[in-house]
C-alpha cells in the first residue's frame, strides 16, 4: 500500500529506489538462510511477488481478525469431524 502511495503520491522514482532497496536486504536475508541450510536458492525469486500479493493479503486478515477482537466477537473452534481410516494396521 505504501508502494503505491508513494508512486501515486510521492516522487515514483526514489519510491521505487527504495523499494528495491528493501527487497534486495531480504533477498540478501533469504539468500543467507538458504546457503546456511543447503537449500535450492530458486524459491526467492517469488519474492517480489510475496512482497506484492500475498504481504496484502496477509495485511487483509490482520485487520478483519483486529476489527472481529475488537467487536468482541467470540468465534468457536472449527474441528473436522473424523470419518474413517487410513488403512494402517490397527492395534490392539
């Protein structure tokens, strides 16, 4: 949301200058925690995507889950309700 208020609203340039500049710290962040676990590095260049899609929707739940506190309502436990088995051996 800032992104775009300050394309919108401030100068486009530097506002883009300094979104890159964040994303690159936690691309760099990413990239260190990948290497210290030995992992394929490949899943970090979802990243801008991350920080443009998924951040405001997780920014969405946030603010419903704030505003349902807030009311003070009291929302239950879902709990699925078991049917069946897995087909393992059973004991006794």
């Amino acid at each position: 949301m800032f992104l775009i208020y300050g394309l919108l609203a401030l100068d486009p340039v530097a506002t883009i200058k300094l979104w890159l500049t964040v994303l690159a710290i936690q691309m760099f962040g990413g990239l260190l925690a990948f290497m210290m676990e030995r992992e394929n590095p490949l899943p970090l260049l979802w990243m801008p995507l991350q920080q443009l899609a998924y951040r405001q929707l997780m920014y969405g739940v946030l603010i419903k889950s704030l505003g349902t506190a807030l009311a003070g309502a009291r929302l239950k436990w879902q709990k699925l309700k078991r049917v069946g088995d897995f087909g393992g051996p059973r004991r006794p």
